[in-house]
RNA sequence: GGGCCUGUAGCUCAAUUGGUUAGAGCAGAGCGCUCAUAACGCUUUGGUUGGGGGUUCGAGUCCCUCCGGGCCUACCA
C-alpha cells in the first residue's frame, strides 16, 4: 500500500472562488485522492485558506468586522461549499492557526541559524491616512508614460509599463484615495533564495517528467536576468504571524509580520499538524506524513496548483525547506494547470464575471460541474467555459451515455423480472468480449489516473460507459426475453453489476452519483476491479434493488439560456 | 521589450516524442433498435495540421520567418 499525501493550493479568503480557481487545483487534486483511496492506498489530502495579507485587511474593513472574526466567518463559507463540491480533504485547515505561526516562526529561525536571512532596509510609500505602508499595486496615479490616470505602482494596466510607485505623478491611495503619502525607511527580512539557486535548479532538473508548463516557469526564474532573486519574507501589517525566530522576539522586526506568501506554504505542513490535534492524534501521526527522519520516507507528495502558484512552490517554499536544514519531505510532483476563461473572456471576480462556486451549487449539482470541469480541465492551455459546451456535454455524457444506460438495465429488470438480481441463464462469448474489452479500457483508465491526465482519464472513463450501451444493442435482452428468458436474465444480470462497477470507477469524478447508484444497488462493495470478471459477479442472482430515480436530469435549452443571461455580468 | 506556452475537422481535444493513409467525442447526414432520460447502436460527410520557407528517405512533431491567442516578468495573492 502506497502513501499518498496530496495538496491543493490553498485559496485566498478574501471571497468565494470562481469554477476557474476550483479546476485549477481543488478538483483535480481532489480527483486524485479521491482515486488513490480506491485503489486502496492511504492518502492525506490537505487545503487550507490563506488568510493573511493586505487583502484580507481590506476585505475585512469593507465588511466592517474585525479581520480575525471576517476570516474565520470566510472560512466557514468556503468550508461548506468544498464540502457542496464533495471535495474530500482530510483536513481544510487555516494558514492562521498557532500550528503554522509556530511552524513558520521555527522555519525562520532555521534559515536565520543556517545564515539565509538578510536584513534589509529599503524605502516604501506610507500613508498617514490609511495609517499604514501601501504595497505598489495600491498606489494609484497617472503613468508617466501614457498619462494613464489609473495606472498602479507596479504597473500601468494601460501601457503595461513597469513603474515604480515613485515614477507615478499625482500618487494616491487606492484604499482611501488620500494623496497624503510619504516615503519612510523600513526594514525586512529577505530569504537569501539567490544563494540556493544552483541546488534548486539541480532539484528542478532531476523532475524531468513534470509537465511542462512547471518546469518552464521555475527555470524562467531561475536564469531570468542575474538568476533568482532574494525576496521579502516580512511586511509592515497587523494582520499576519509576528515575525519571531523560533521562540524567540527578533530585534528590529518588533510589529511586523511574515509575507503570505511565506506562510502560506508552510501551511501545508501545519495543516496536517491541526488535522492531528481535531482527531485527537499525537504529533508522530502528522510527522509521518512530513518528516522524512520520522517515517515520511515511503511517501509521495504531489501538489495541484494554477500556473500563478508555480514559482512559489518550485522555489520560494522548496527553498525554505532545504534551507532549514531539517528533513522536511520535498514535493514530488508538481500538477499544474492553465486558466479556464469563461465565454470569451476571464472570470473575474471584481466584475463578477462567470459562475462562482457557491452559485455553480445553487442551480445545479456537484457532480455535473466535477464532470465539465474534469473532462476539460486546462492541462495544455487556457480552457473556455461556454453554456452550450457545457450543456451538451453534460447532457450528452452524463444523463445519455451513463444516466441512461443505468435507467434501461434497471427498468428492464423491474418491467420483465423483478428488482431482483435475476437467476438463470449463462453469460457467453459476448460477455466474454466485453470483460476483455472493460479489462483494456479500465487499465487505460488507471494509467491516465495514476499520470493525472485529468482529460484522458475523463475520455477513458466514458469509453467505459459506452461499452455498456454497445453491448445491451447487440445483446438485445428485449428481443431475447421472448424466446430465451434465461439468457436474457443471465445479461441483465451482467448489466447490472456493470452498474456497480462503474459506480465504483466514477467515484473520483462525480462521487455523489456514484454514491446514488450503489445505494440503489443495495451494495456497499466498493472494491476496485483489479479482477474484472469477478468484479462483475459481485452482485448475485436474487440480491434486492431499486430503480433509482433519473441520475441526471437534461439542462434544458431555458435554463441554459436563462443562466447565460445571468452569469455575464455584475454580480447580485 | 524579454521569456515561455499555444494554434490540428464547424466545436472540444488526441496523435506512442521524427515513422505507413493525422485520430476520438460532440454537432451534421443516413440506417437500425424499441429496454431506456426523444435515449441507445451502426455507417458516414468533414483536414493544404495558422501562412511561407528549410533540414530529412520521411515533418503535425525539428529549424527560420511571418500571423493570431494566452501567460509570466519577482511588492496582489
């Protein structure tokens, strides 16, 4: 039995994610997991929020609560539509927690010991009437170069020049709009990544078989320019982990906390320690998972992340481990993906543009988006959503292909036999074709699961299910009931255990439906086919059923229409 | 500006990494079936692989160039 453990990134609080945040990294790592609990391994999957930074502050002031209190409501939001998307973490865990300010204040304690913490002090934009030091993106004025009047610190959006906060005339707050900014001396702690380079790009090196798109962005920072750069693990903000080395204060850092982006990884590590603590489980039990001195040896860790995320796990974290010196377990594989766009444009969550995921839940089940989104998943390149694509996908694979196949074996039964798993008759050659056929297809399935080729695997999967309706045709059971009820019998008892094996392969991909079919099969075998012809003997002449009820209704040409309507725009 | 990814049938994607005649699903057309959610099955139309040039016995795949789409560029996270 293999060892599993699994991350998706982690989201921000700040609000509830868009199907595009959801397919980037939740779902597909929640696919995987759920796929390797099949097969009988043991997994642990953690997701978290990622609560601290600016954002937050600001989120928390316009909701008009204290931003502890905001976030722990937020994650209370996102918690329960993971939960509506049947996303099976072992733990969703909160960067804010003790376990990760203690984490992330021995990490940097460790890296401050091993002499990769420099302390700078550099010159930043303050404001009096925010009362607090602005990041570059929210100092607003006009761009020197275009005369842009909403160009940001960093960047003009409408030049896509690279500025300087200093270079902007006219500089204002975007939080208040107050033009009463100063520039103040302060200082902060930079991870001297720059001196761990070679050994990074040695680790990224050995990863030949990461996809491509991972690969790329790490060497992208590695060579870019004089080669990776150091970074600042500290900001001048109230809401963060107080930045301390191990237990102890940190001269000269009195008020000041670590970069999200810091603590945000280590939070995985911490995730586990809190899944330790809510079941009662000693420190060794979450350990086994991370250090390798202390049983992670065996484990496999793969991540799940958007392309955006990739720099931060490739270097900024795997620097952080290496540099503490301690045998922390590095990442395996790293899974990431493109952005999903949605009819024509991007999500956007200011715009409220596109479908969000706790509107995704209103206005239909879990499982017909785990189904879109999974089977077009953006591995190669940005995906498009489109209510026509969708539509005719779902209705098509799902209430067609499997929705259906299940509806005409069970109402056949009931209609000819009897909800009982009919006795009599003998399988042939047919079913004999179809087990090596099944035998074939679901071993395609397994390695495009175990490769996290989410769309292959999708592709493979729905091979699967049509192989059942090519040989219901060609078997006829309609047509040999009239002479041969036996053999008739003998096939619609195959049929049906057909229907709990592809409850069984479904189950990563949309878990609610399968959990419906084998309910209704009055079956709780949920082994996986590794033997394919007893795996289609499971369920015995004279076992009780019901017909379920339709698995998957059709979205009807109104309804897409309507939610087309409603989803292009703002918001509420 | 620089770097990277990407462009294959009307649509969404494959193509064992340079190897026979570029394949699937959907959509379209025809036929069949009547168990089933107007579902299912079979057959079939559809391509100068974005354009042009080159290397090679052989190019969707490698090189050059042009065109289109996208991402990143280190203080959002």
């Amino acid at each position: 039995m293999a060892r599993h453990l699994i991350t998706s990134a982690i989201p921000y609080i700040n609000g509830i994610k868009h199907l595009g945040n959801l397919v980037g990294s939740q779902l597909p790592a929640d696919l995987f997991a759920r796929y390797q609990r099949g097969r009988g391994h043991e997994v642990m999957f953690l997701c978290a929020t990622d609560e601290h930074g600016t954002p937050a502050e600001l989120a928390a002031a316009k909701a008009g609560k204290p931003v502890a209190e905001y976030c722990a409501e937020m994650h209370g939001v996102q918690s329960a539509i993971a939960d509506g998307f049947g996303l099976s973490f072992d733990h969703f865990g909160r960067s804010s927690s003790p376990q990760n300010q203690k984490l992330t204040q021995h990490f940097a304690g460790k890296l401050f010991e091993a002499g990769l913490i420099e302390e700078v002090v550099e010159k930043q934009v303050y404001s009096k009437a925010d009362g607090r030091f602005l990041p570059d993106r929210y100092i607003e004025g006009t761009c020197p170069n275009c005369g842009y009047e909403k160009a940001r610190g960093d960047q003009c959006e409408n030049c896509t020049k690279q500025l300087d906060p200093t270079d902007l005339i006219d500089p204002r707050s975007a939080i208040s709009g107050s033009t009463d900014l100063e520039v103040r001396e302060t200082r902060h702690l930079y991870l001297r990544q720059s001196q761990m380079r070679d050994r990074l790009e040695a680790w990224i090196d050995s990863k030949s078989d990461w996809p491509i798109l991972t690969t790329s962005i790490a060497k992208k920072w590695l060579n870019d320019g004089d080669g990776l750069q150091d970074r600042g693990i500290t900001r001048d903000l109230d809401w963060g982990i107080p930045v301390k080395r191990g237990e102890e204060d940190w001269p000269g850092m009195e008020g000041k906390v670590f970069y999200v982006w810091f603590d945000a990884p280590i939070e995985y590590i911490a995730c586990a320690a809190e899944w330790a603590e809510a079941h009662g489980k000693p420190a060794a039990a979450w350990e086994r998972w991370w250090r390798t001195d202390k049983g992670a040896d065996d484990v496999r860790y793969t991540q799940f992340m958007g392309k955006d995320n990739v720099p931060f796990h490739t270097l900024s974290f795997p620097a952080t481990i290496l540099g503490s010196g301690e045998p922390w377990k590095l990442v395996d594989y790293i899974k990431s993906f493109n952005y999903l766009n949605y009819d024509g444009g991007q999500f956007s969550t200011s715009q409220g543009r596109g479908v969000f995921m706790d509107q995704a839940l209103d206005i239909l089940p879990a499982d017909y988006w785990r189904w879109w989104l999974l089977s077009h998943a953006p591995e190669s390149s940005d995906a498009e959503f489109t209510w026509e694509n969708f539509q005719q996908s779902v209705n098509k694979d799902l209430a067609d292909v499997l929705g259906n196949f299940v509806s005409r074996v069970t109402k056949f039964c009931r209609s000819r036999f009897s909800e009982e798993v009919p006795a009599g008759g003998q399988t042939g050659p047919r079913e004999a074709a179809l087990i090596e056929e099944l035998t074939t297809r679901i071993r395609a399935y397994e390695t495009h699961m175990e490769a996290m080729e989410v769309r292959k695997s999708a592709a493979a999967l729905r091979a699967i299910w049509v192989a059942g309706n090519e040989y219901l045709q060609e078997a006829a059971p309609w047509a040999i009931f009239k002479t041969d009820p036996d053999t008739a019998a003998a096939q619609i008892r195959f049929s049906l255990n057909l229907i709990r094996l592809y409850a069984v392969l479904s189950a990563p991909f949309i878990p609610d439906a399968a959990d419906r079919l084998l309910t209704a099969l009055n079956c709780d075998d949920r082994d996986w086919p590794e033997d394919v012809p007893s795996a289609l003997s499971a369920l015995a002449p004279g076992h009780g059923f019901t017909v379920p009820d339709v698995l998957f209704a059709k979205i009807t040409d109104e309804q897409r229409e309507d939610w087309q309507i409603r989803f292009a725009g703002v918001r509420g």
